[in-house]
C-alpha cells in the first residue's frame, strides 16, 4: 500500500460534496479509517514512515 495513495484518498474524502454534504463527522471518520489502515499496513509490514521530499514549487 502506497502511503500517497492513502494522502490523497483522505484529501478526497474531505474534499468531495457528498464529504462535506455528510457533516464533519463522516469526514473524521473517513480520515480515521485510512489512518488505521496506514497503521495497520506498517505494522503487518514491519516498515517505517520515510517521508519522500516534495518537489520544489517554482
């Protein structure tokens, strides 16, 4: 599992209509489920969070 992918899949949730239509708590709880996922993944894998530098914005 591609922890970008997971980035923007949380970014998606907040920023879509039917999100923002379903109240603020859907919203955290749609963060809070890939979050677990994310931990859940690095557990079974046994890796570590490695921030990947972000290409600079001219």
């Amino acid at each position: 599992m591609d922890g970008t992918a997971d980035v923007d899949a949380a970014r998606q949730c907040v920023r879509t209509p039917a999100g923002i239509a379903s109240g603020a708590t859907q919203a955290l709880l749609c963060l809070a489920r890939r979050l677990a996922d994310v931990l859940f993944s690095m557990l079974r894998d046994g890796t570590f969070y490695e921030p990947q530098p972000s290409a600079a914005v001219s």
